[in-house]
C-alpha cells in the first residue's frame, strides 16, 4: 500500500470513484461534488492551492476506494 499525491493519470478513476460513492447514498444531485466541474481534474486543482495536497491509496499499481 502506498499512500501519495494525487498525479494527473488519477484523475478519471478519482471521479469515478467520488461519483459512485455519492450515487450509492442518493446524493447524485446538483449543488454535491458529484456535479463539481474540479473532478475533471483534481491533480491541476490541487497543484495550483499552495496550502493543500489531495493524497490517494495506492495498492497493486491501482487506486483504491477502499482498503481490503
């Protein structure tokens, strides 16, 4: 398990991950992240904010949602 920054190839799998959580408790709706314009790219977002970092879990070569 490696725990990191988020990198630019994360992105798709973030979003996916983020959005389907929110889905499975019913909150794919306006005015959740699940509707955030930044989801298409969190790694720009969160490189242009000098005092926050977006870190994800990393096990196998593969983002994870949750740890087994």
């Amino acid at each position: 398990m490696i725990i990191r920054e988020i990198k630019k190839d994360d992105n798709a799998k973030v979003k996916k991950i983020i959005q389907d959580s929110l889905k499975s408790l019913g909150l794919a709706i306006p005015g959740t992240a699940y509707f955030d314009p930044q989801l298409n790219d969190l790694h720009q977002y969160y490189s242009n904010l000098k005092h926050a970092n977006y870190w994800v879990v990393e096990i196998d070569g593969e983002v994870q949602v949750e740890l087994v």
